[in-house]
C-alpha cells in the first residue's frame, strides 16, 4: 500500500512543476528544464512501478512456497492416518480373535463343569418367580 502512495506522490510532484515552469530554450543537449523535470519525474514513475512490481512478484512466490508447504504436510498427515488406521485395524481384528478365544474357552469350560457335575447352573440370566 505504501507503494502505491508513492506512485501518486510521484505523480502529484510531478503535475505541479509542469505548470511552473516556463518554456526555455533548449540546452546544447537539445533537452529543456520541462524535458528534463518530466523525464526525471517519469523516472521516478518507472522505478516506483518497478519496485511495486518485485514485490508483487515476491510475494506471489511467497504465496506459492506457503501453498507446496501445506500441500506437503498435508500428503505427510494422510500417509500417517493411513498407517495408523490400518494398524488400527489390525489391533481391532486381535482383539476380536481373542475375544473368540476366551468365549470358546469359556464355553467349554461350562460344558464340561455341566457334564462332570451333572445338572449345574446355566449361564443365561434367570427370573426368581416365588408364589
């Protein structure tokens, strides 16, 4: 933004001295103080404009840079939740294999508790019914 104030000072000065000054004859260079205030005024244009343009420029590849960073991180952050998800899943999958271990077990050891000791008690939840 300051830049572009710049520009218009550059401008605003240059506006001025074109009507203050007065027709004179031209030098042995062929060039006149008006020629010379406008040519050191457009000067003064030109390296403002090259100067806003550079940093438009820089700050484009800034934008650019930022956007590869987060694309990067963000390509990293999906490798990982790939990873951990399918150890995820592979945890769960021994879980639930060892779940069906110890139910076996289980059912076995009732099984044979029931068939040793002859009628025992069943597992499922039963209702008390006292008339």
């Amino acid at each position: 933004m300051a830049r572009v104030l710049d520009v218009e000072d550059a401008i605003a000065e240059s506006l001025p001295r074109r009507g203050q000054l007065s027709q004179t004859k031209p030098r042995a260079n062929g060039i006149t103080a008006e020629q010379r205030v406008s040519i050191t005024s457009g000067k003064r244009l030109s390296d403002v404009c090259e100067a806003v343009a550079a940093e438009m420029q820089e700050t484009g590849q800034t934008v650019v840079n930022l956007a590869n960073t987060i694309a990067a991180e963000s390509n990293a952050l999906a490798e990982l939740l790939h990873k951990h998800g399918m150890a995820i899943e592979a945890r769960i999958e021994q879980f639930m294999s060892m779940s069906g271990r110890v139910r076996s077990r289980m059912r076995e050891a009732h099984d044979d508790m029931l068939s040793t000791s002859g009628i025992g008690p069943s597992l499922a939840p039963q209702e008390h019914n006292e008339s």
